[in-house]
C-alpha cells in the first residue's frame, strides 16, 4: 500500500494515471468470437444455444432443459438454509422500499387549452444475466430484480449458467424464487445475451439486459446494445474512505481489505488528513492480514485482498478533508465512505460517487446487502454522469402533445419561421394548411 | 406508396422487417479511420484538430481561431431577421416551460435511526455536436442545451464545423445566444467529439456528448462511450400516422409528406381502418407531390419526399384502430400522430412511441419546434426502451445511506450471512468488527 502526499497538481495527473491503468480497456480480442456466437444464435436460436453450451460449458440440455423447472426452484429453496433465506427477505424488504421511493409518475398539464406531458411506463420484458461460478451471488440477483419489480415490469427472465451436473446453484435460484422472476434459463455467457436479445424458441426476446459477466458477456452486451437497452458495464470495485483522526483505524482497515477482496484489480484508497490515522490503518491491515494468513494461510480472499493493496492501494494524506473530498470527486469511486466529525458537511461536497456511506455505523458491505440502496453503481470513475441502478433504468417516457385550436394559432406562426429557415418546407406546408383552416 | 391489409401474424413479420432495413448497421467502413482520428487528437491536441480541420473541411484555423469570438457571435445575431429571433424565444420559453416539470430534487427518508436516500445533481459539463451544412439546425441547439441548462448544468459548450469562409452559420450562433451556451468551437466531425472526450490546450474535456451527427460522428460517440456519456445514436426519421374516417385527408397527407422530406429513408406510415381516408390521403400525397413539381421543379424536398416514400411509405389498413395502435406498438415510432374520434382512449394503448401527437391540430411539426416537447427522440424501434431527451439525461445520482446503531444492531448480522455464503468473508468481517463493538 502506497502512501502519497497529496499536495500539487502533479499528483493529481499521477493519481488519475492509476486509476485509469486499471480501465477494462478494449475488447477486441474477443470480439470477434462474440460476433460468431450472436450471429449463432440468431440464426440457429435453440440449437445453437445447446451447441455452444456442449462446447462452452461442456454441459449436453436438450431443448426442454434450457428452462428451469418448477421442481428445480422449490428443491433448491427447501435445500437452503433458513437463516439465509430470512436473511434474504429481510434484504428483499428493504430494497423494495427504498426503491419503491423511485417510482415516478406520469405527469401533465394544460396551456392555453393544450395538453402537453409524459406518460411514464415499465419496460415490458428484462434479462437479467448472473455469473455462475464464484461470482454467482443472490445478492445480485435481488439488486437487479426488485428495481425493475417495482417499475412494473411484467416479464423478468433470468440466465444462468449450469454447472455440469446441469444444475443451477441454489442460492441463485432461492433468491430468484423470492424476488418472482418469471422464467429462469440455463444458458450462459455470450449465447445467453443473444438468445434474450434475439429471442430463440425457447429463450424471449427481451428489451433490457441487465447484469454482471465476464469479458464475453460484456463485449455481447456491446454488440447488441441498439438492439436492446443493456445496463452499464461493471469495471473492477472500487471505494475511496475519507476518514479524520476520530476514525476507528480498525473500521477504516477492514472496509478497505473487504473491496480489495473482490479482485486482485479492485482499488481501495484511503485519504485523511491525520498521519497517526495512517499509520494505524496500516498496521492494522498487516496485523489482519497476517493472523487470518497464520488461521488459514490457503485463504484466496486473503491473498486476493493482498494483491489488490499492492496494486492500487493508497492512503493520501491531505492538508484538510475538503481537500480529501476534492480528490475524491476527482476518482469518482463506486463507493465512498466517509467518517468524520463534519462528514454531513463533507457529503455535501462530493460530486462524483456511486454510494456515499456517512459515519462509522455505515460500513460499505452494508450497501452491498441490507440498507436498501442498490450494490449496482457506475465504477471506473463513470459516477462523473451515470447513476446507480434504479427504477428509473426500467421505466421510459413518451412526450404526449394534445394541441388546442388555441395554441396553434398562437405558435404555430412561429413553428412555419423556423421550420422555413431550417430549409423543411413540406414540414411548414403541414402547419399551414391547419393555420389556413382555422383563420377567420 | 404501398397498401397493405393487416390481418395475420405473417404480415406483422414482413412489416418489422421493412423497419429494420432501415438500421443504421454496422459502422464498420469508418471504424478504424474514426479511431485514428481520436487518437491524434488524444495526443496531439489542438494541433491535430488544426490539421484535422484543414484536411477533413479545408478550412485553415490557427488555435486562436478554433473558439468563436463573443464579436462573431454578436455579429451573427444582429444579422438574423427579426421575426425569426420572436420565433425562436418563444421556441425558448415553451421547450423551457415543458422541461422545468423533469426537474427532480434529492430525497431522503429516515428509518429506525437511518438516513437513506438519494442526492441527485447535475452532470457538471457537456458538448453538444451541431452539423454543419443542410443539417444545420438551430432548434437543434433549443433541444440539447435547455433540458442541460434545466438540470443545471454549469458549463455547456458546442462545437460545429466551419465553413469554408471559417464562419459558422449566424441561425445557430443566434440559437446558441438565446440558450446561453458557455463557449463555441469550430470544429465537426470525429474530432469535436475526440476533443469533448479527451479535451485539448482549448476545447475542455466534458461528462456527456449529445447531439446529431454524420456517420462520423456517430462511430466517434460510439467509441468515446464509457470515457464520457453518448446520448442516443439517431436514426433516419419516423411517422405513424393512426387516424379514422373522420380525419382531414390533407392533414394525414401533408404530415406524412413532412416527414418523408427529411431524408430518402425516412419512414411514414398511415394505419387506418377506413378504406375511403386511405384512398384520399393516396390521392391528396400524389396531388400535392404534383402541384409542388409544377411550381418548381427542382424541389430536393419533394423528390426526397417521394423517394421516401416510395420506399417506406406505407398505409396498413385494420379492423379497427385498437388493432392500429398494436401494430404501432410493434413499430415503435419516433413520431406517432393519432387523429381519431377515440384518441383518448387509444393513447393509452400507446406503449412504444417517442411523441404522441394527439387530434387534428397536433402536427408532428408543431412538437418539432413550439410545443415545448423535446425532438430528440428514440428512431429504429428503441422507443421500446429509450426515452425522449430530457432533464434526467442530464443529472445524476448519488445514493447515500447514514447508518444508526439501532440499524446495524437490526440488520448487520443478515448481511453477515450473505456474506459468508457469498464467500466475501472480509466483507462480513467489517460488519462483525462493529457488531462486536456495539454489543452488550
């Protein structure tokens, strides 16, 4: 773990250098192979998906395996233990209502005998795809689902995929079973974001896909985004604490090793303006990261976090905490922690961030699973214009102009002028014949 | 003008694939060009758009010359005919008018203790692409920079080619005095949109790219996306015109004329169910087409009219309108007027549409230019998921969570266990740090 002195513009360069080094930077090295599984499926729907999924998987479905079976999900829900699906409905409770606070409506109103607005609706149909594997997480499952339950969205479809007992893990499905999706599917990787892009004969066409995956599953969504609405793409995790000499040293240690856990490219900072904090989170990290590889020392989160801190982690010491915040906006971090004594000042400062967690009671993994805001946020400093996921990524608008006898003859003189000089005269001609009309 | 009698599934085929002929496609041919061109201007700067603008518009600028001068901009407005100035600030106070009801404010609830909510702030820059040459549109201008401006964005810049006399076209300088936009750079193509992405010694890097382009500057928002925000890619234009017998067959007429002048693949359709109005929106396009020969007859308007329609130009007649607007729904249309005695009612039936022009003194032109709607809307069948441009495109979320004890003494032990079943163990080891703290 580096420890920097924050203090002229050269840093800054050299910081936004670090951050940028981990971009998941171009796709062309898969690309092309995407290219050849969409086109696959396009043109083959099912029969492709179960060829891909023998060659891919090495996983044999027969057309009627593609789909989970009820059995399947309510086996999978008894075999789990209860305590973690009470957990999981407690977590289901409060990220439906902190997203049920997202919901918008229609709105409307009248101008000189005119109706002008925007009818707000659901999307009709959502793939969310879930990584199998290691990465398979209920937690996910719940995050991407309940967004678009609450938007209203009629048909939310799941892929997956199986592992080679043709099985689907059984917490993915537990969690599936609680949130209701409709139809759960054992496709993987690019094939699966063609089959819901597309549709196949068994797999529905869909208008959005959502979801974490791997470089395939990325690169997919890239391709037929145009074709589908597809949500942002998910760069390595990232989280920045701000934290001043009240800060527990251990709180600020474990929530920096816990990102840093996820990936070797994952990026935890720590900026504070109290050297003696440093310090103590430091050894703090070395003293956890010692007893648990001493309680365990095959322990891969241990490893993984360790290499992670080598990588990109950094403890910047600052003249101030509005400064720490000004940095801060600069990496515009998925997560940001801040604990502070003025950490309600600070909050209104920051800029760019995916969640803000305030005080030592908020600790990141908290956001990940059970206070209700989402755990999809805009990594790789894309917080600077992109939001966390919400019920507004399921809903769209149409304009709706309801034109009174009125208002045309007030404005639409005006439309002919511009629609004049901007050379379209037909589109004048279809004002005019209505002025004409209605004149006199 | 082709007529076609809707009445099975395979009909319904056949029209979706006449829409997606219409797809853009692939931006292959220009991919790479477009790539070299953002390179350059990644590491060269102004000195590549110099060279980039002098080889691509012929046009020689020094650095001094590539932001318009306040004296240019001064100079172009008092050049502007008057009537055209009302027209278009009256365009200004509507479109303003309309986008003031998008503005959303940051909320935040209180529960056992907690504070959970979202802050919702605008984006802090943006660029907006104006074309040069026919396509330069001043109500172009209106639509991008009021929603920016709404949502409060602080500094919003535009950048078009030059032309050949290095002015720029003084109806889009006007537009651009009225909205008030920060500064004005006189460069086009896939180097303006390199240059908002990666900024230069002159053009500043912004967080979000929107606008209309040529095939350029499409693939360069294309690759630039995820640097900076794209808005959406348009398509050629798009009409559906649902309408009963009591609609004017000139009215239906005129506005698919008006819409078909945009471009030879721009698509108008009339769904009707009365065989009599189709007949005489045929005979009223063709008189019209006719007159407008005669008057002149080197009209491009009228022949782009009528290679348009000639070859997307459809009427489909139904059963009824509740049918029209299914197979409306199917199409997904930029444009959807509906003139019919039900309208009401048919509206909301309407799911996939940008704008909804409802009874007979509602011209798609009217929401091109007076109403107040946005005329940036979703082509190529993506109304199924995308929304007319708007304030939200411009703003962005934060989501914030202030965790009390009480919360975390309630909850943290859930999120503990998924967790540990999502095999995270730093992750619950900052969460049992603090339950352990809290305890006893």
């Amino acid at each position: 773990m580096k420890v920097l002195f924050a203090q002229n513009r050269e840093f800054e360069k050299e910081l936004i250098n670090i951050v940028k080094k981990r971009s998941p930077g171009e796709l062309t090295g898969v690309e092309k192979r995407v290219r050849e599984i969409i086109e696959k499926v396009r043109e083959k729907g099912d029969e492709a998906l179960i060829e891909l999924t023998m060659e891919l998987d090495g996983v044999f479905l027969n057309a009627e395996e593609l789909e989970v079976r009820d059995e399947e999900i309510e086996k999978a829900y008894s075999s789990v233990e209860k305590e973690f699906l009470e957990a999981l409905n407690k977590a289901y409770e409060n990220i439906l209502e902190f997203h049920e606070k997202q919901k918008q409506e229609s709105w409307f109103y009248m101008k000189e005998g005119s109706l002008l607005g925007q009818r707000i609706l659901p999307l009709e149909s959502v793939g969310i795809y879930v990584p199998g594997g290691k990465a398979a997480y209920p937690s996910t499952v719940l995050m991407n689902a309940i967004p678009a339950k609450v938007a209203g969205v009629e048909r939310i479809y799941m892929t997956t995929p199986p592992k080679g007992n043709k099985e689907i893990n059984p917490y993915i499905l537990a969690a599936a079973k609680i949130c209701g999706i409709n139809k759960i599917f054992k496709i993987g990787g690019a094939q699966a974001i063609a089959a819901l892009s597309y549709g196949t004969e068994t797999i529905p066409k869909v208008d959005k896909i959502v979801g974490p995956g791997n470089i395939y599953v990325a690169c997919a969504k890239k391709q037929v985004y145009g074709e589908v609405d597809v949500d942002l793409i998910a760069g390595p995790s990232e989280i920045v604490v701000i934290a001043d000499e009240t800060a527990d040293e251990r709180y600020v240690a474990y929530d920096l090793l816990s990102q840093a856990e996820h990936d070797e490219n994952a990026m935890a900072i720590l900026i504070t303006d109290s050297q003696r904090l440093a310090q103590e989170v430091l050894r703090c990290i070395n003293d956890c990261i010692e007893t648990k590889e001493k309680e365990d020392p095959l322990n891969n989160n241990i490893s993984t976090a360790k290499k992670s801190l080598e990588n990109y982690g950094l403890i910047l010491l600052t003249q101030n905490l509005m400064e720490a915040v000004k940095i801060s906006n600069l990496i515009a971090p998925e997560h940001l922690e801040i604990i502070a004594k003025n950490g309600d000042e600070l909050l209104k400062e920051v800029k760019n961030a995916g969640t803000v967690f305030l005080g030592e009671f908020s600790p990141e993994p908290i956001g990940d699973y059970i206070a209700g805001t989402n755990h999809v946020l805009p990594t790789n400093q894309t917080s600077r214009f992109f939001s966390p996921l919400g019920v507004y990524d399921f809903m769209k608008r149409i304009n709706v102009v309801k034109y009174s006898l009125e208002s045309l003859r007030l404005y639409a003189g005006h439309a002919v002028k511009i629609a004049e000089r901007e050379g379209l005269y037909l589109h004048a001609n279809s004002l005019k014949v209505r002025i004409n009309d209605v004149q006199g």
